[in-house]
DNA sequence: CTGAAAGCGCTTACAG
DNA sequence: CTGAAAGCGCTTACAG
C-alpha cells in the first residue's frame, strides 16, 4: 500500500520509476519524439495499475480552462430543450468538454452574493462566491435576450434562436421594431461586443404554413398566439403577418396565450366565437394546437373538414393528437449542434458565420380545404 | 492599469493593502474574530472595485472539492427528466453546488480513452483523458441499474427511481426475481457499498389505478406495458398484476410496446381486438395511453363510454388529450430536490435514509363505469 | 531522451 | 489582529 487517497501523477512516476514530466508527457500524448517508447509503454501500465485520473481542477488551474462550456435555457421543463442539450453535448464530447445546464433567469440568481438562507444540510465552506457558474469556457445561450449574456462579459458565448443580435450597444428590444426582416442573421453586439448566432429559419417556416393554407383555400386565418417574449414568437407572429397579407383576400385575426392547453383552448374559443369565425387557426406551438383541438371539439367543430389546424415544433404531441398534427419540424438537437460547433470555433479563435436552420413543414391530417 | 488578465486575491490584496490571507479570510466570510471590521470592509471594497470573483479551479484544488454533482439520465429527451434536474438544481443552487447532467449509457462513453475522432474543431491539448466526467464530488443517477455507477466507485451516489438496491456484490438483475416486493425501500450495494435511494410510490399508483378501476366495475383489464428495462416499469407490472388478481372475477391482459404514440397504438390495437376485449386499458405512461386513444377511436370505440383508459406521470399531454387522462401524477421536481438532499447529507457524513414519494391518482375524463 | 523546478490561484495552519 | 509560507496536482519551458 502506497498513500491513501487517489493516485497522482507523481505515485504513476514513482511506480513507473520516472519523472512526472515524463507521465504528464506520455499520458498527455504528447510524448513522440521525447519519450522512448518502451517507457512509455511502463507509464501507460502504471497508470493503470494504480487507476490513476487526472485531477481536473489542477489541470484547470494550470492550463486556465475547464473545458466545460454553459448551456443557458429558460426552462428544462419544455419539450424544445431536451434535443438542444444533446445535440450540443454530442459535439462537445467529441472534443472533450462537458455541458453544464443552467436555467435563466431563475437559478442563476442563486447563491451569489447572498448568505446561504434556510437550514443547510451542508455548509458550504465559503461565503458569497459559492457559484459554480464561472468556471466555465464559454456559453451558449438559448432562446433568451442578449442580456442574459450580460454577467459574462469576457467569456466567450454563442446565442441560440435568439434571433439577429441587435447593432453593438444597444438594448436588443429597443432595436426592435427597426430590427432587420424575419430570418436570423448576422452577428451583433452585447454590450459591444460580437456574439455569433444559431437561428431556425422560424419565418421561412411559418410562411410554409401560410402559403400551404392559402394553397388549399383558406383566407380568414387565425393566429392563436404565445404571450411568451422571446424572439421566435416575435418572428413566428411578423412572418404569419406577412404571409397572410400577401394572399389576396387573406384576413388576419390573432388571439394571444400562455403556453398550455388551458389557455390555449380558451385563445382559441375566442376566435371560434367570432362572426367572422376563421377557417384555420394558426398555432404558434403544437401545446397551443392541442388547445385549439379542444376549443373545436367543445364547438362541435370536425378538424380538418369544419376547421384547420396547424402547431410548430413538432415535438411527440403532433402524432400523439388525433387527428395527427399539421407542423412545422424544427431540427432541435441540430441547433444544439450546430451552436456547440460555433462555440468551438470560437474559442480556438475563429469567428464563425451566423447560421440559420431551415424548419421543414410536415403535412399531416389536421389540415383540408375550407367547407364550402 | 495593473495586470492584464482578470485579477486574482493578490491583487485586491495589494489594491486593500493587506496580505493574501486576510483577503481569502473576508470574502471566504471568516474573519470574524480574526479581522478588524474596518479591514474587511477595505477589502470588500477594492474586491468589487477590481470586480474579482475568485478562480474556482484555484479552489477546488486547494479544497479537493467542486461542488459540483453529476445527474446522470437515460435520455433528456423524455419530458419526465426536466422537472428532476429542476427539483436537484434548486437544492443544489441553496448550497452553492451546481449539476451537470449527462445521458448514460449514450455520452459517457465519449472521449475516454479514446483519440479525437474525425475533424476536431478544437483540439484538445490532453489525450486520453478528455471527459471531465471525473470533477464531480457526487453523482445522482436517475432511472436506471446499478452498473451505472461502477466507474464512479469512489464517489458517493444516490439513486433516484431505480428501485430498491440488490445486496451488495450482487448484479441487481440477478436478484430480480426475488427482490424485495414492489416498493422502493432500504439502502443497497453497488459492488459493496452502500447506495441511498430515492423512489416513487409506483406499486401504491398502480394500485390505486387498478382500484379506482375496479369500483366503476372494471373486471378485465388489459396492459399496454412499456418494453424498457427499467426498476420503475418491471414495478408498475408487478403491482397491477398484484392488484388485478385481488379483485374477485379480475383478469388481465398484456401487450407490449415502445414508449411512442404508434407504437403503442399498436399494441392497444392488440388487445382491443381480442374477443375478451378488455373494458379498461391501463397505460405505462401518458404517451402510451396517447397510442391507446387512437387505437380506440380507430375501432369506433368511445372513450369512457365504451373504453376506459389511464395513463402515468401525468405529463402536460394528459390534459392536452381529450378527454383529458386519468393519470397518476409522480413528483419528479421533488424526486430531484430529494435526491439532491441525500446526495448532500451523504457528502457531510450523514446516512440519509431511503425515500419513497408517494404518487397521486389523478381523475380525470378518460375513465367511466365499463359499458353494460 | 529524461528530470528538476516553477508556477497556475487559492486556503489554511502557523508565527508573530 | 495580520502576514509569510506551504502546498493542492498538474503542465511546460528549460537544462542536461
């Protein structure tokens, strides 16, 4: 028996009868050309007599880097994230980072700062700096404002379905209603400084939806809303606006809520209710077409022959509703993908090109021609 | 202008005019007794005005510790995990803990011990031993076998809806048969050690399941069942068929499927078409009993009135269905905060003892008196 | 081809 | 009440 803990590297050279350099060369694989191979064949089985595993947070202190990268969402609870989360641990691992998942704005505004409140069940050692939330690489940032980017002035991010990032300086909603057209292009500034952009290509797709509903013959639209402040939502009711006033006759009516069944089916009901009763609803999430399903059946409505409906997302609701869900597919773990790749990119310094991904329209059996 | 980089305690020392340690004892929040207020305050101040935050690889280093916990899941995908990551992250945020979560069996087997694949945008300047899996103080692992933790033998583990532990040393499969009945109970080993648990009430939601069934006067009852090899579905079929055999005249059918809406129409569509068609369809979940809607209104069968079926979880899609589902609602949130108090009391020497959260029968729409 | 040494930024005895 | 020093476990020039 040696020392108790776990191994260093300095136990793997003793075993080995080496240096640690030579360790940290051979296990760092980058020892051709400065190690003879026979020794480091004996450091690689001494290593692994012993089970030795780097400490990660001495490698961190001396290299200043945790290959770890922050994924900011504003929930998990939401279908969306889940694939966006694998799509960018996939490629991360594939280059030795992890991800870690923080939810904004609520979690992050945790412990820092603040005394630890309530009866802990352990006592952290440290006072006010107790967050986890700085060590880390970089972030990736998810269907928020550019805000959100604010406490990470110097690390280097990467905003996901957040849309165009607005001229350097500015607020992003100020920039507002001036902002360049639908599709997400173009990095932008936080604060000053420049932060690529992941985008869905919400309004190509949301004009998809319009045009296949003109195609079949619908002209009074109804467009059941998210009362939600994020980009996409922003960009889902622009484009749908645009969309309907260029088919001729075409009339637009909108109802707005939250996103769950109940509201969405009293939104619906709402536009049901009208004289002018649309012939399609347009919903901008397929949680919000489930509710649209129930406003119609309480009506005595058939989907499709008395009324379309069409969702977005296309999460596993879309098939589990019946009839199947009229959608819009947007290519989640792609994004996380996608931004992870960009992220990568830039931290070896390159600057990458904002993207934008196509949403992909899925006709199913929620959608027919209006009744005569 | 001082240094370049972002400042270290030493240089708020030198801007507080005070040593390194007096620096690390104020902010580290103990100094009372030790620092004269007028001093910690000086240091506070020159703290926020260089705007430090101290390196927490620095840190973990120096304290062997990183305050941070691994939530290991079989998927994000499934809405199930969301809420647990929720419920864990909020504990650990109170304690200055953070979570990282990954999917196993998928990500964990990345970049260990392997070269770099394909095209690295990034290349790692480490070989082997990228993952940075092994940072973790702790490991939550959700919904699945014991073998999960074998590569974390020194770490301490709670399990999370996994079931009761096998005795130590052995393969928990192995013991199925002749576990310990159906709820989750009792701290068990993992290759000899000791592993606290935290699982739901699965046997008691069944059960209330199947009697809520039988009083409308359900006798046959059939079982879509969900074909993964999880403790949480092996226990819901236990249960029900425990539940069934104890109704007088009660008989019970089986069918197994995947967990997706076709799937599971498939398999409904199974027993549906017996001749001793079931009158009640008991589901392993929300999403089956989605399969199991459309299974029925294919055949033109009304659900209640001619079917009644229930699901599990209670996810947003039961009341996204219509009628909306009879469901049990399991507290995943709070699984996870659970979880997490174990985790931490296990990391301050406490033996938390094992934790079973009751499910909830939550009646909705979907279940009626079986036709005449 | 191999080793001795410095140093990343902290925290914690220890001495005064 | 305050400071000088050691050391956590790595990696990387640098010297041989």
């Amino acid at each position: 028996m040696s020392a108790p803990g776990r191994p260093t590297s300095k136990d793997v050279a003793q075993e080995a009868g080496v240096s640690q350099s030579t360790v940290s060369l051979v296990l760092g694989g980058k020892w051709t050309g400065r190690v003879s191979p026979a020794t480091a064949r004996s450091v690689r089985s001494a290593a692994e007599r012993l089970g030795y595993r780097p400490n990660p947070a001495a490698r961190n202190l001396r290299l200043g880097t945790t290959r770890t990268v922050l994924l900011m969402v504003p929930t998990l609870t939401a279908p969306f994230f889940g694939p966006v989360y694998t799509g960018a641990a996939r490629v991360a691992a594939r280059h030795g980072f992890g991800v870690v998942v923080a939810t904004w704005p609520d979690d992050m505004n945790g412990p820092v700062g603040d005394a630890c409140p309530g009866p802990p069940s352990y006592t952290p050692p440290d006072g006010p700096f107790a967050s986890p939330d700085e060590a880390i690489d970089g972030v990736l940032a998810s269907s928020m404002a550019v805000e959100a980017l604010a406490r990470f002035r110097e690390t280097p991010a990467v905003m996901l379905d957040s849309g165009p990032n607005t001229p350097a300086g500015l607020a992003p909603h100020a920039a507002g209603p001036g902002a360049p057209g639908s599709s997400g292009h173009g990095p932008g500034g936080a604060g000053g400084r420049l932060v690529p952009t992941v985008d869905f290509g919400v309004a190509e797709g949301m004009r998809g939806i319009a045009e296949h509903l003109a195609g079949l013959g619908h002209r009074r639209i109804g467009h059941v809303a998210a009362a939600v402040d994020q980009w996409t939502f922003r960009a889902r009711a622009r484009a749908l606006a645009a969309a309907v006033a260029a088919v001729p006759g075409g009339v637009l009516s909108r109802s707005m809520c939250a996103i769950d069944a109940t509201s969405a089916k009293n939104a619906a009901g709402r536009l049901l209710d009208r004289a002018d009763r649309p012939t399609a609803l347009v919903c901008d999430d397929d949680l919000i077409a489930a509710g649209a399903y129930k406003a119609a059946r309480a009506r005595g409505l058939d989907i499709p022959g008395d009324l379309s409906v069409t969702g977005f997302d296309d999460v596993l609701l879309a098939t589990a509703l019946e009839p199947e869900l009229t959608t819009v597919r947007l290519p989640a773990e792609e994004l996380g993908a996608q931004g992870m790749t960009a992220l990568l990119d830039l931290l070896s310094g390159r600057r990458p090109a904002p993207r934008v991904l196509p949403g992909e329209l899925i006709i199913r059996d929620s959608t027919a021609p209006p009744p005569p």
